[in-house]
C-alpha cells in the first residue's frame, strides 16, 4: 500500500484517498511526530494498524523511508483488510 504522509500534522490522521499527478493512488495521512529518527515512520505504522485493527506487528514500512511516499505492508487476511482500508477512504 502506498502513503503519503505529512510529519508534524497537527493530529494523527488518515485523511482518504489521493491521486497523483502520474495516476497513481496512495492513502493520504497525518502525523503529530517529527520527521527525525523515524518517529513520523513508526507513528504511522502505529496509526494505519490502529485503523485497520492489527496489532502493530503487523504493519511494515518496506520503501521510502526518508521520503514523503511511502509503502507500507499489512500482514492479515486481505480480504478484511480491503473491507476496512475501503471504508476508511469511503468517510473521508
């Protein structure tokens, strides 16, 4: 799954779905943490485990790092969490 994340957002958030300018789709969140020592890169792996209901464990960041995109892997059954990243994207 591809984030685009904002560090020092105001709030942890998850503010839906977002297409980019080359097409691709990537889930747009927010974190209160800064973007040093990868604070901002554990507080979303806490935040998107948070909203899909899996333990923290289960999230993991596998590209970008220092970058503003972000891929991000969910270990579970897919199709549950499809049911719930949908749902997110759909209330926003």
């Amino acid at each position: 799954m591809a984030v685009r994340l904002t560090p020092k957002g105001g709030r942890d958030a998850i503010d839906g779905a977002e297409t980019l300018s080359n097409g691709h789709e990537v889930l747009k969140a927010r974190v209160r943490a800064a973007p040093s020592e990868g604070e901002a890169n554990e507080a979303l792996c806490r935040l998107i485990a948070k909203a899909v209901g899996v333990p923290r464990r289960d999230v993991a960041l596998v590209a970008g790092a220092t970058a503003r995109i972000k891929r991000l892997t969910i270990s579970g059954d897919a199709p549950t969490l499809m049911a719930a990243l949908e749902k997110i994207c759909a209330a926003r």
